[in-house]
C-alpha cells in the first residue's frame, strides 16, 4: 500500500483519468445529439442528396456531349445540301431558311 505524495499522486492520476474518460462521454453524447439535430434540421429541408446530385451531373454532362455531336452532325449535313444545292447536277432541294 503506497502512502504519502505518492498515494496522493496515484489518487490524482486516477481522478483525472476518471474525468477525461467522462468527458469523451460527454463529447460523444454531444455529437450524437447535434447530428441527429442537424439530419433533422436538414430532413425539412429542401436539400439534394450527394448521390442525387452527381447523377444528375453526369446526365447533364452526357445530354451535352450528345448536344454538341448533333450540332456537329447538323451543320454536316447543311454543309452537305449547301454544296449539292450549289452544283447544277445536284437536283438539290434548297436548304432552309433559318429563323
């Protein structure tokens, strides 16, 4: 049995281990409690999911390249009727006036 500083000591190490393993305690309780608050807070609100978000990116992202691989392709084909429209043989239908 130790006596003296040094039993105050031991008491004073185990008091203080004691009290930080109940603040960690507390400090996750408190989390718990604030995320759970803030879900809910979130939840009424009109807020996108991440998941929801990056799919519907990547849909804008494929709707433009596909965009702009029919814009190419248009201006193809109006190039293709401007120069059979130009040629005497071509039979060619006029291209349209744009608006």
């Amino acid at each position: 049995m130790s006596t003296g500083p040094n039993r105050i000591l031991d008491e004073f190490a185990k008091l203080m281990t004691d009290a930080a393993g109940a603040a960690q305690g507390v400090r996750r309780e408190v989390e718990t409690a604030f995320r759970a608050q803030a879900e809910r807070i979130l939840g009424t609100m009109d807020i996108v999911q991440r998941e929801e978000f990056e799919a519907v990116r990547e849909m804008a992202t494929k709707a433009r390249e596909e965009n702009a691989q029919l814009t190419a392709r248009i201006e193809a084909l109006e190039a293709k009727l401007a120069g059979d429209a130009g040629t005497p043989a071509g039979g060619g239908a006029k291209p349209r006036a744009r608006k």
